[in-house]
C-alpha cells in the first residue's frame, strides 16, 4: 500500500506542477494532496504540523490567485475581457506550442490585447489594459508554479530519507 501511495502522490505532484500553468487546476493544492498522500504512508514519520502549514500556505496560494490578476488589471485599467482574452492566450499555448517556451509569455498578452481590443475603442489603453491583465496573469502563475515545486522537493527528500524503508518488505 505504501507503494501505491507513494506513485499516487508523485502523480499528484507532477500534475499540481502542470497545473501551475492550466487555469483549471489547482497546482499548489494538488502537490499538497502529493505531500498528504506520503505522509499517510506508514513508512513517513506523521508531521501534522507540516501538513497543516503547507496546507495553509496551499490554501493561500489559491485565493491569492484569484485576487492577483484582478488586482493588475484593475491597476492598469483592465476588463474581464482582458482577463479572458489572458487565458484563452494561454490555452492556445498550452494546446499550440507553435513558439516553443516563449508561447508560454507571448500568446497569453496577445489574448489580453485582442480582449482589451474587443473591450477598448482606444488601442493605447487597451495596451495598458493587457499588460495589467498579462502581469497580473505572469505574477499568479509564478507564485503557483514556485510553490509546487518546493512542494515537489519537500516530497523527494522525504522520499529520499525514507527510501530504504519503502523498499524494505
């Protein structure tokens, strides 16, 4: 069974690092069901205070996402269309990776601009506008993406402490 937990919580852990960059999944409180899942096992020593903190930290890093990017569009003047125009941008990205690791950057603050475009009369403000929505979009995605993967090296070198153990039957 420990076995099991252990390939299950490293599914968890790679998909909450994916999901760091897809806006429908919940990256860092994914990783965090990778980290519980390990320390369910009975190999890992419990340490319900870790658990509890990083599921905190989890916890805030999820609202801060939401709060985030509505913050920099609303500073730079930015709209909902922007917003959706920001993660339709990526979505191409992810599914179209014509541009490599600079679609990534590039296709979210185009899908921004052509929201604002649609949103804005004025393409000044609707540039403005996008790069509010892309910065906001950048700075979530970042924070998320930072927290997963220390997540993902607290989950190996917990593993690795306790390697022996695992494969001790």
């Amino acid at each position: 069974m420990d076995i099991f937990l252990l390939v299950l919580g490293s599914l968890f852990m790679i998909i909450g690092i994916i999901g760091s960059f897809l806006p429908v999944l919940p990256g860092p409180t994914l990783s965090w069901v990778g980290l519980l899942l390990l320390h369910l096992t009975k190999t890992v020593e419990d340490d319900w205070l870790f658990i509890g903190i990083t599921l905190v930290v989890a916890l805030i890093v999820f609202a801060l996402d939401y709060i985030i990017p509505v913050l920099g569009t609303k500073k730079f003047g930015g709209s909902k269309a922007g917003m959706f125009g920001t993660t339709v941008g990526l979505l191409i990205a992810i599914f179209f990776p014509i541009l490599g690791i600079f679609g990534i950057i590039i296709w979210p603050f185009i899908g921004a601009l052509i929201g604002e475009l649609i949103n804005k009369a004025d393409s000044g403000s609707a540039m403005k506008a996008a790069f509010g929505s892309f910065l906001g979009f950048l700075t979530g995605t970042f924070l998320k993406f930072v927290i997963a993967v220390i997540y993902f090296g607290f989950f190996i070198v917990t593993f690795w402490e306790n390697r022996v153990a695992f494969f001790t039957f």
